[in-house]
C-alpha cells in the first residue's frame, strides 16, 4: 500500500464525518486542507446518471465560468488566409494548416484547446485518433468548430470549460484556482453543475444528478449537498 504523507492524512482527518455539505462548507474545508507548493486547482466530479454509451444518453457541452479558471489555456487553431490572420490576432498561440497538423502526427501536442473553420475539417478528420481519447478534436456542438475564430479563442482564454461525461458516467473538471476567494469558487462550481444540469439528454432516466464532490489536485473529495450545488 503507498505510504499517506502528513499532509494527506491531516486533510483526511478534517474530511471525516463531513459529508453532502454546502458548497461553501466544501471550499472553506477543501481550502484549509490545500498544503501543496503550487496553486492547486478546485475540482468537481459529479456522478450522473446516464449511460454515455447509448448516444442519446451523452452528456457533452461547454461552459464560461463566471470567475475564470485561472488556468492559462494554450489555443491552437486551424485556419488559413484571412481566418488564420483572425485567429493570430485573438491571441491564439499555434495556427497552422497541414503544417499543423503534421505537428500533431509527430506527437507533438503543445495547446489545451483546439479550434477549427468548418473548412478545414477534412484535414482535422485525419487526427481524430490524436485528439479524440484527449478531448482536443474540434466540434461544433462545443462552438470549437466555427468562423468566428476570433471569439472562440476569446472564449477558451477566457474562463470556458468543456465537458463531457466519460463511460463510467462520470464528469469531472477543474472549475479555478485554490487562491481564488471562496465565493467566487462557489459561483464558478454552481455556474459549472448548471450547466450540466441543461445538458441532460433526452434519454436519460431515473435520476440525472447522482452526486457531486468537490476536491484539490491533491487533496482528498468531499460530498456535496445537491440543492445546495445549482443556482436557485
């Protein structure tokens, strides 16, 4: 069994007992346990109840943060002519056309999100076995497959986080930064579990919203109480 440091066992400690909390309840403890060197990230998993592998019971979508993610998101975009000048302008950091994507073939993959003009989709078709098992593959229904190449790299440096629910039917996703004031952790977790909630596939049965924990990169998770997780 790996060895639990100090630090691990300490925030357990402070966990026991506390379970389906408010999400404030959540943050203060989860941010009184937070004892890494670096700035760790607030995380949200929620369990839902669907199976992915039917498709009309696939949960996918994005979100903006009202607070951002404090997270730097490196864009990559494929576009040409006037489109790839867009993109340069709005601050994307890699643009590029088949010289991208032989880039990406030799496994060099050096940006967080990917976006492409519907044009350039036959040569992004090429890459799926890349990008798709790392969530990078551009697509429309997650507005990374657009013209307005301008406002999407706004949007994913901007504070926007895609999800998508994995086969266990679980979603999780990094929602800011441990530093940032607790409250505005707690708008950006119930901004994020809205979102989901809107993006509940018409074949979902039974319950949709199973559970949600909140937790540090490193930290142990605790439970969160459901009413007190959406917006009211």
């Amino acid at each position: 069994m790996a060895k639990v440091g100090k630090r691990t066992r300490a925030a357990r400690e402070a966990f026991v007992g506390k379970d389906m909390v408010s999400v404030e309840d959540a943050v203060a403890l989860i941010k009184g346990a937070a004892s890494a060197k670096f700035d760790e990230t607030l995380e949200v998993a929620m369990n839902l109840g669907v199976d992915p592998r039917h498709a009309d019971q696939m949960v996918r979508g994005v979100v903006t943060l009202p607070n951002g993610t404090g997270k730097t998101v490196r864009v990559a975009v494929f576009a040409r002519g006037a489109k790839a000048d867009e993109a340069k302008a709005a601050g994307a950091d890699i643009v590029g056309a088949e010289d991208l994507m032989e880039t990406i073939q030799s496994g060099k993959i050096e940006f967080d999100r990917c976006i492409a003009t519907p044009d350039m989709m036959p040569l992004v078709g090429r890459l799926g076995k890349i990008l798709g098992p790392r969530n990078l593959m551009p697509n429309p229904k997650v507005g990374t497959v657009t013209m307005d190449v301008a406002g999407a790299v706004g949007n994913a440096k901007g504070g926007e986080v895609q999800f998508k629910v994995e086969k266990a039917g679980v979603i999780h996703a990094g929602v800011g930064k441990i530093s940032f004031d607790a409250e505005k952790l707690a708008q950006n977790v119930r901004a994020f579990v809205d979102a989901v909630n809107r993006a509940k596939p018409a074949g979902a049965k039974g319950t949709y919203l199973k559970k949600v924990s909140l937790s540090s990169t490193m930290g142990p998770g605790v439970s969160v109480d459901l009413a007190s997780a959406t917006s009211h």
